[in-house]
C-alpha cells in the first residue's frame, strides 16, 4: 500500500520550481493560505525598506563623494520632526504586523470541535503514530483530505519538535506532558514530515511523510491495514493488568472515584483548585496521582511513573475517554 | 594607496609596543592596550577554529546524503561552531578587542579603572577557552550551543560538562570586563568630556556592559544547574526525575537572547564611529542613536520567549513576547534611518572601514526586518527551527556584527600599530566578504521557507541546489576572512607609518600618536566641543596632537 501511493505522489512535489530549486513550499492546509498571505506582506515590506536604506545610501555615496582631502561639510541640525516620522511609521507598521500574526496565530492554535483525533510518540529517533481505531504507523501518517485532525503529543526521552512544512504547522513535542496541534488537509498527496528539534545523533533521520488520503481510500485503509484492537479495547485489558478495576468501580462504591463520564468534566481537588479533566490530567492523575488530591478519598493510589510506557499512557486515556463517551451516548438515550 | 599626508610622519621612539620587552612584559601586563592584542590574538585563534568547523558542515551539505562525515560527527561540527563562535568570539570581540584598547583612550584616561582585574578576565577568558577547547580535542560536544535539556543533561554522550564548564568561566571574563567598563566610563572622563559629548561608541560600550553584568550571572546558574543535574541526577530539567524542560530554555533565553545585543550593540557603536568619519559628519540624531542603545538594552531582557512561540508556551505569553519583540526592533531601525540621514551631504570616502560600515547598514537592515517573520507568530511557527532562523541570526551577527568589527580593526589599525595596511586589498576582502556573505546565507533564506529544519547532517534531495549555493558562498566567505588576515600581518612590520590621525578623524583617540604612548596622552586632554565635531571650524590645525595646549581657559 505504501509503494502504491509513493508512486500515485511522488514525495516531496514542491508547489512553484525555478532554475531547478523550489521557490515556494507547496500549501496544503487550511493554516498555510493564511500564513503564506502573512509571509508575502512582510516580505513585500522587507523588500520596500531593504531597497529605500539602499537607494539613498547609494544616492548620498555618489552625490555626496569628496571630492577633496580637506572637505568641512556643513552641519545638519537634527529635525525632530525627521525623528518622530521614523519613529512612529515602523511602530505603525510594528502593530499591524503584530495584530495580523496574533489574530492568525490565535485562530491556528484552536481546534475545531469535531476533530479527529491521532496520537504521536516522538522517540529518538522515530515517530510512532496511533490511530485510535487501533492502526499503528511508524513515521508515516496516513490522514483524510478535509477532516480536522488533532494530534496529541509526548516524547519518550527529549524534546522533538513535530513539523509539517506544508501545512506550516509546528510544535514541540515534550517528555513527561501533552501538546497538540491541529490541521485540515486541502490537497491530496505526500508530504514531509520534520523532526525540527535537534535531538540527537539520528535526528536528521527522524522524518518521514504525511499521506493525504481521500475519505474513502482512508476508511479502507484504516479497515485494510494491521487488525489491531482499538486503542480504548487495549486500554481496558490494561485497565484490569495493572488493577486499577479494583478501586475504580464503575458506580462509584469503591475506594476511589468512579472514571466514568470523567473526561472533559471539570474536577474540584481537594486544595480547591477546579481542573478540566482533558488529556493532560489524566495523564498526571496516572503518572503523579498524588499531585492533585481529591475531596474525600485517601491518597491511596500509586504513582504508575516508569511502570508504563508512553504508549500504554495513551492507550488507559482512550479507555478512560471512552468511558465518558459511553455514559454520553446512553445520557442522550 | 596613499593617504595624501603631505610630510611622512615617523613612528614615535617610545611606544606601548616596545615600552617593554619579553614575554613577561606581555603576559603580566596591566595596559588596557595590550591586553586588547592579547585578546586580539585568541578570539582570532577562536574564530578560525569556529570557522573551520563551519566549513567543514558546508562542505559536508553539499551532497544530500552527507558528503564528508557521519552524522555524530557533523553535529559536533555545528555544536563546536556555535560555542566557539557565539562564547569565544563573537561576545568578546568588540568588547574585549576594540572597547578594551578604545574605552579609555576615546575618554581621555590613563587605563580602566581596574588594570588589573582587567588582565584577570583575559586569563579568565582563557582559562574558559581551554576547557571547551578540552572538550573538542576529547571527543567533542554534540548539544548545540544551546545546550538543551533533557538532550544535553541525562541523554547526550558526549563530553557537555567540559564545554559548559568553559562557558561558564569565560562568563565571569564578561562580567568583569563589563564592570571594568562601567566605572571607567562613570569615573574617568576627561575634564570637559560630559555624557553628550562622548563618543556613541562609549554609549552603546555602555549599554552591552549592563546587559554583560545583569544577564551572565543567570547563564552561570543556567549552566550550574545543568551540572547538577548531569553529575548528580538532581531532577531539575528532565521530567524523568521530577524536573521541567522547558525550564532550562527560559532561563537559558533570559541570557543568551540580551547576548544577541551583546554582539550587535557594540557593531551598531562601531559604525557611528566609522560613518561619523568617513562623511566628516556629526551623527544625526546624536542623543536618538545613543538613547536608542539603552531601550535595546532593556527591552531585550524581555523578549526571551520568542525563542519558544512552539515549545507549547501559553499564546497569551505568547502575544507579549511578540508585541516585545517588535518593539525592541523600533530602536534599531531607529539607528538605521539616521546612519542613513548622516551621510546627506556630507564628504563621503570609500576606504575599506566604511565599506564595511555600509556593508553592515544593508545587512544588518536585512537581519532585522527578517527578525520581524519570526516576531510575527503565525509565520514563526512555520519558520521557528528552519534554515529561515540560521539566515536570520547570522544577517545580524555574522553581517552585523562581524563586518562592524572587521571594520572598526581596519579603522584603528593605524592607531593600534601605527601603520597602514594596503587599502586596495582591504577593500578587495570587503567586497569579496560581502559577496560570500550574502551567497552563503541568502539561500538559506529560502531553505528555510521550504521547510528545511537547521542542524540536519542529511536532507531531502530537493533542497540541494540551494544547499550547494551556500556552500559555495562559505568557501568564498572563508577566503575573504583570510586575505585581512595576511595583509594585517604584513601591514605590522611592512605597512607605511599611519602618522596620529590617517583618516583626519575626530575623537580623543586620534589626537595621540600612533601607536600611543603607554598611558595613552602625554597630558591629560581637556574636551571643549562634543563628539564628531567636523563642521566647525576647528583650533589651528597645525596643533592636533595634544588637544591640551594652552586647555583653552
């Protein structure tokens, strides 16, 4: 399947070629027309200034050349007037570039609600990608053409960086925490995918290609691929391996909370601070439960810190996740 | 090529040069002057060293699959070329060269205030430098300059400590330098020399020797921790132990972002000097360009965590590190606009100095508008990590703050040798550095635009072009650093005798011989007229040397 669709998009087609080099990346994503739009105005403008300070540098060196070895120019009185036009036109323009770029940045840091969710281990020197439907890529990505689709990041040694040049999205990918990034493909094809954060002997090799897929080739492939058991199946066996079944009851009459209905509900802890129980929370209630004491239970439960593996993490997440969605679809019932 | 003096002026009998003999007189001097060659002559050594290395990735680049080594070894290559170039060369170049050898005489003093604190930090400096030159030779550092934790702390294997340890040192060879610089600059003018009246040199000294004393302290408990936590596992930075990793950045930003204006405000003092005499004109906006040097100066320690728009920083952190950003770029094309308006009408000439210093406006102007792509969030996230960045900082360090230096040493040459180097082989190696410049680096530009990450010792096929055009400039930019490096040693003992004042400048420097006797001035100058004071029509001219004569009272 892979060697099928390198050969349907040869990897890495640049979008605008010139004298045998690309110009300009091609742009693949709902992000990149946006950020390209901002990329052309600031270098229109570097341009502009670039060959103003150039023009009347050129202008004055030949107008103004001595001519002999015991020239006295004149003195030129400084004009405020000078000084506050140069002073104030770049700050102008300092604040319409800025409210540009933090308006685009804030629109391309939200995703939208009904994305479609991937998780992404970063590892020297690979990455490791889970579908939730169970398919596992190793430095593939395998994603639909025009879904939203957000990733949920963590590394299992140092800090890699997450990086698709044509969609011009990019984030860093951290131990011991989740980041996540967001993007909807607008164009069918292979795309590089970057480590872009120096992490090592191999990290040049840490690459790999994203395949944009339509929807129905993507349903095929997902069906098509490795059988695996869906990453909430792999977390509930997990679930019961480690234990956690025995204190977690499901209606709430053990010696802890009850998981279902947990994800995405807000959490009052016992120090009075009121947390949404996203990722990141259930990852720290797992890795360093005692961090965040709750309201009428015992500290009882252990840390599962170096117990359990980034993937297995990812996996108790979905279970727990999946727990809550449960409890919704019966609630609408 | 002639420098039209009429009468040929001899050497002085009796100069800092020859007031001593021997190796002792060298190592155990107390002369700001001399202690400015001896750093002259190790940042030189450092800097070949640093440009080796960068030679040796360029050429590496040119095939995509790694002409020269293996990977290990190329991300040593870059590690060694970022210590030593930004730590070893770069922060102390015009600083410890030209400041240390200028400071006091363009105040009219004796030396700095602390002579002997002073040749302290040159053996500091030294000291530091063989740590990390220990490092190389013992198998070399693989972290980046950055230095990255959890990477450089718990994963890297290979010799970090001896590096950072030599970082750390040559740190407090700032700090002092810094403090030096202060009181020298608060206490040791010459009567008459008020704070409007001095050099914008001594202003923009000034301001780096704040950031020097504020900033190096937070880079020594950087790298302390660091240590801490590699040789005795105390979890600070890596999550695995308990620690953040994020943490190590913001701290380690907190310095080495106000270090970028380390290197670029002394470069951006230098060509006021060299425009103000190249176009025998008073710098316009005088009080603009040296208040200017001061908002860089503070603005800069607040902009740190535009180094960290990806790193997963809140956006609200986010949009204040960019709307700072911005703003420190306000002062800098501030100077820009009145470097520019300086030179209307005035008598502009074209020795080497000033081409470097035009040289330096350009590209300085390029470095920072493209500074502004990464400011901008929504570009920099695209842009952050990318070849885009390695273009960016080296328009500013490297066709900033390099071509100043390069410039502010052909212009005192005369003054620290008393002779002249060849002019036409002196503008030759600016054009040639300028060409090499620009064709190594502008394509980088580019590279980075496509998505091409820095730090990769193989790449993609289809960014090989641009590639080979970088490495094509390095070996062209290589040569350009060697030529001055030949003629200024020929110039030493071969050069015709500058004479005090060669480019018929103004400033106190000037008005001593060359070279300058060891305390500088035979009697203590007396400053009647403000700095650059070309226009008016000055005291006889038959009487240069010593402004003194009569102290005009």
């Amino acid at each position: 399947m892979r060697s099928a669709f390198q050969s349907l998009f040869p990897p890495g087609t640049p979008a605008v070629m010139c004298l045998g080099f690309p110009l300009h990346p091609a742009g693949a994503s709902t992000i990149a027309r946006g950020v390209d739009h901002l990329y052309f105005f600031l270098t229109a403008l570097t341009l502009f200034f670039t060959i103003l300070i150039f023009s009347f540098i050129l202008y004055f060196m030949v107008k103004y050349r001595r001519r002999s070895d015991d020239e006295q120019p004149a003195d030129v009185k400084t004009s405020m007037a000078l000084e506050m036009t140069w002073t104030l036109i770049p700050t102008a323009l300092c604040a319409v570039m800025f409210l540009w770029a933090s308006s685009l940045y804030f629109e391309n840091s939200r995703p939208p609600n009904a994305s479609m969710e991937i998780f992404v281990i970063g590892k020297q020197w690979m990455w490791h990608l889970q579908h939730p439907e169970g398919p596992r890529e190793i430095n593939e990505l395998h994603v639909p053409l025009g879904v939203p689709v957000k990733l949920t990041m963590t590394s299992e040694d140092v800090i890699h960086d997450f990086y698709i040049p044509a969609f011009r999205i990019k984030k860093d990918v951290l131990p011991g925490r989740y980041s996540s990034i967001w993007f909807e493909a607008t164009q069918l094809g292979t795309f590089h995918l970057f480590c872009a954060q120096y992490c090592g002997a191999e990290h040049a090799a840490m690459i790999g290609w994203v395949y944009v897929m339509t929807p129905s080739d993507y349903a095929q492939w997902l069906s098509g691929g490795v059988k695996g058991e869906s990453m909430a199946a792999s977390g509930e066996k997990l679930f019961t391996q480690l234990g956690c079944v025995t204190c977690h009851v499901a209606n709430n009459t053990g010696r802890c909370p009850s998981l279902v209905g947990l994800y995405n509900h807000t959490v009052a802890l016992r120090d009075g601070r009121t947390l949404l129980a996203d990722e990141s929370y259930l990852r720290t209630a797992i890795v360093n439960p005692n961090s965040m004491p709750l309201p009428g239970y015992a500290p009882a439960m252990p840390s599962f810190q170096g117990q359990i593996n980034e993937e297995q993490l990812l996996q108790l997440i979905a279970y727990i996740k999946s727990l809550g969605a449960e409890e919704k679809k019966s609630g609408e019932k | 090529m002639s420098t039209t003096v009429a009468e040929a002026p001899a050497l002085p009998r009796v100069h800092y040069l020859n007031a001593t003999y021997g190796i002792r007189s060298w190592l155990l001097t107390t002369d700001h002057k001399r202690i400015a060659l001896l750093y002259l002559t190790s940042i030189t050594f450092m800097f070949f060293i640093g440009g080796a290395a960068a030679v040796l990735m360029r050429l590496h680049l040119i095939e995509p699959q790694g002409a020269l080594v293996q990977p290990e070894t190329y991300n040593k290559l870059f590690s060694i070329h970022g210590i030593v170039m930004v730590f070893f060369f770069l922060i102390p170049s015009i600083p410890a060269v030209l400041g240390n050898f200028l400071v006091p005489m363009m105040i009219g003093a004796r030396d700095l205030a602390f002579p002997r604190l002073n040749l302290l930090s040159w053996y500091i400096y030294v000291v530091g430098a063989c740590f990390t030159l220990y490092a190389i030779v013992s198998g070399g550092v693989d972290t980046g300059w950055t230095f990255y934790t959890p990477y450089s702390s718990t994963y890297a294997h290979t010799n970090v400590m001896a590096a950072a340890v030599g970082v750390f040192i040559t740190g407090f060879s700032s700090i002092l330098t810094g403090l030096n610089f202060i009181v020298t600059i608060h206490k040791m003018r010459a009567p008459g020399l008020t704070w409007f009246r001095l050099p914008l040199f001594i202003w923009s000294i000034y301001a780096t020797s704040i950031i020097f004393i504020l900033g190096t302290p937070v880079l020594a408990i950087t790298i302390f921790l660091l240590a801490l936590e590699r040789l005795l596992h105390v979890g600070i930075f890596d999550p695995a132990v308990g620690g953040d990793p994020l943490l190590f950045q913001h701290l380690f930003w907190f310095y080495s972002h106000p270090a970028v204006y380390i290197m670029v405000l002394p470069a951006m003092g230098v060509v006021s000097e060299l425009i103000a005499a190249f176009s025998r004109k008073r710098i316009y906006g005088y009080s603009f360009v040296a208040f200017s040097s001061f908002a860089i100066s503070i603005i800069s320690f607040l902009v740190w965590g535009h180094h960290m728009f990806v790193t997963g920083q809140s956006i609200y952190a986010g949009l204040i590190f960019s709307v700072l950003s911005f703003l420190v770029a306000i002062p800098s094309a501030i100077k820009v606009f009145n470097w520019t308006a300086t030179l209307y009408r005035g008598s502009i000439s074209y020795q080497a100095p000033m081409l470097y210093a035009l040289g330096f406006i350009g590209l300085f102007t390029m470095g920072g508008l493209t500074g502004l792509f990464l400011a901008s969030l929504a570009v920099d996230v695209h842009l952050n990590g990318t070849y885009f960045i390695v273009a960016h900082f080296h328009y500013i360090m490297v066709g900033g703050a390099v071509m100043a230096y390069m410039g502010g040493i052909h212009y005192w040459w005369p003054k620290i040798t008393g002779r002249m180097y060849p002019d036409g082989w002196a503008r030759f190696a600016a054009l040639v550095i300028f060409v090499g410049f620009n064709l190594t680096f502008f394509p980088q530009y580019m590279l980075g635009y496509l998505g091409m990450p820095r730090r990769y010792a193989v790449y993609p096929s289809e960014f090989q072009v641009l590639n080979v055009m970088s490495s094509a400039g390095a070996s062209i930019l290589g040569i350009g650093y060697l030529i001055p490096l030949i003629y200024l040693v020929w110039s030493m003992r071969y050069g015709p005798v500058a004479g005090p004042n060669p480019w018929k400048a103004k400033g106190l420097e000037w008005e001593t011989s060359s070279p300058p006797p060891t305390e500088n001035f035979e009697e203590t100058p007396i400053v009647t007229e403000e700095a650059y004071a070309y226009a008016r029509p000055a005291a006889p001219p038959a009487a240069r040397r010593p402004v003194t004569e009569g102290a005009h009272d």
